[in-house]
C-alpha cells in the first residue's frame, strides 16, 4: 500500500468517476485503475463498486476512506513542515480558524504576514464551530488553527490573548447611548441566535447564562454566520452577541457596542499537532504580538 494509491483512490472518490480522476491527476486511465486494484489487493477486498454510469464505495471503501485521508493529509503536513523548518522564504502554511476570527482578528494578521514574508502564502480554512475546527485540525488539514483555546488540548499552543463577547444593538435602541449592559436589563429584548454560538457543557452559552439569571431569550431569528448575524442586528432586526473583534469588520458603524456588566470574555490560542517551527513558529509569534481589541469607551477587561 503506498500513499501515491491512496491518492488515487481518494481522487476517484472525489470525482466518483475513473475517466475524471485520471484528468485530475494527469495520469492514463489505466494505469490509475491499476493502482486502485493494487490498493485493493493490498487491504483484501474491493473498496470501489464500479457502476454503470460512476463508482460508489463499498462498505469496505466507507471504512478506509477516513484514514486515507487522514494519511495523505498528514503526509502533505509533514511535507509543508519539513520545508516550513528551513525557515520562511517560500511554501504556503495552511491555517484553520472559526468565521468570527477570520472576519474581524486575522484580515489585519494576514496584511501584516503579507509585508514580512511575501513568499509564503496563506491557505485559510474556516469553520463553524470551535468543535469542528478542532476534529479537523485533528485530521490534518492545517499546519496551525487559530481559535479559543481548546480544553485539554495535548499539542503545542500559544495563547494570543482573549475576545471579548459584546451586545449588539441597533442605533435606535434606548440601550444604544451606554457603554456597559446587564444580562438581566435585556430580557424582554428580541434576539437573533447564530449557529456559531459557543457550547458550554453542551449548552449554548446564551441559553445557559440567561438561565441561570431566570429567564429564556426570546428569539427572533437564526442564522448560520455570526456576520449575518450582526448585519441583522444593525438593521433593527433584534439583538446579537458577538465577538467585539469582528462586529467593526462586518457592520462598519451602522450599529451599537455594549459591553455586558461583568465583561464576557474568552482565551484564544494558536495550536497545532506537531511542535511548531518555520511559517507555523513565525505566524503564532506575529498573532500573539498583535494589539489588543478593545470596544470603543467600554472598561478595560476584567482577568
């Protein structure tokens, strides 16, 4: 079983089709299908059932698929960190991150990146959820993730400060001239949920803190990203909580900030599988020197 096949088979897979797997890969259409057979051998049975019009997998091909991926992942990996260990003159590093961070903390990193080291370019992968990011920073698909720090997280991980999670509230509302708001002030106010919203032991963090003070948030809407969320929210819609690093990025002023009375914050941290040199190394140290994000005439954050 070699890595070449398996990416053959996963090219097959992905094109559910032998005559557009071989185009995609520059290769015969029958030396690619005498790797696949030579795959199969090797594991003792077929993997793909050939169709009149396609391939599917066999229950034999659904139970390898995971970790053919998972190795010709980490082989490319391992490839980029080789390279990335000479230093940083060239390559790509491939970075994951959830929606929110991508929108409003790493815009201003990646301008930074850009003017230090222009020979290296950035692949950006975003997620939905801390959740997520973390299974597939587990599969290999990056060199680094940026995002709140994981718990129990047994790699290397640089902590790069924390965000802070605001009020957003649209300019008419009576709330829209303060800096600071109490959870319990805006029980009777509409919201809109997003499906990033942190989980705390599998509870959104909204529901559980409002649960806690007595009652249940009423809401309005649901979207899927918090940029969709906050545009909501700016247009009157109701009102939203999100990161303060992103909400400037997704609305400009069309909207109100409020800090929440005590301040609501979270640690963020680059992490990686494998201890971090070159690009990765040099990329967490430039995240973690960058300033402060504060919400404009909001108290500094409480630790």
């Amino acid at each position: 079983m070699s890595l070449r096949q398996m990416e053959y088979f996963l090219a097959v897979v992905e094109e559910s089709s032998f005559t557009r797997a071989a185009d995609s890969l520059h290769v015969t259409q029958p030396a690619l299908s005498h790797q696949v057979k030579a795959l199969e051998r090797s594991v003792g049975g077929a993997l793909l059932e050939r169709m009149p019009r396609g391939v599917r997998l066999t229950p034999m091909g659904r139970a390898f698929l995971p970790h053919a991926q998972l190795a010709v992942r980490s082989a490319h990996q391992a490839e980029r960190a080789a390279r990335a260990a000479a230093g940083v003159a060239g390559g790509e590093l491939h970075i994951a991150t959830v929606h929110a961070l991508a929108v409003g903390l790493l815009p201003g990193v990646a301008a930074r990146w850009r003017s230090l080291y222009p020979g290296v370019s950035l692949v950006l992968r975003e997620y939905g959820s801390t959740e997520a990011l973390e299974e597939q920073l587990e599969r290999g698909v990056a060199d680094l993730a940026v995002g709140p720090e994981p718990a129990g997280w047994s790699g290397p991980l640089v902590a790069i400060g924390r965000e802070e999670l605001v009020v957003v509230v649209p300019f008419d509302d009576p709330l829209a001239g303060r800096t600071a708001v109490r959870l319990t002030e805006l029980a009777h106010h509409d919201w809109i949920r997003c499906a990033m919203e942190p989980l705390v032991d599998g509870v959104l963090v909204l529901d559980r803190a409002c649960g806690a003070l007595g009652f249940t948030p009423h809401t309005v809407l649901h979207t899927e990203h918090t940029s969709t969320a906050v545009r909501m929210a700016a247009a009157g819609v109701g009102i939203v909580m999100a990161p303060a690093h992103m909400v400037r990025g997704a609305v400009g002023e069309d909207c109100a900030l409020l800090s929440l009375d005590p301040p609501w914050h979270r640690p963020l941290a680059a992490f990686s599988r494998v201890p971090l040199t070159g690009a990765a190394a040099a990329f967490a140290d430039l995240i973690g020197a960058r300033p402060a994000t504060r919400v404009p005439g909001a108290s500094a954050p409480q630790h």
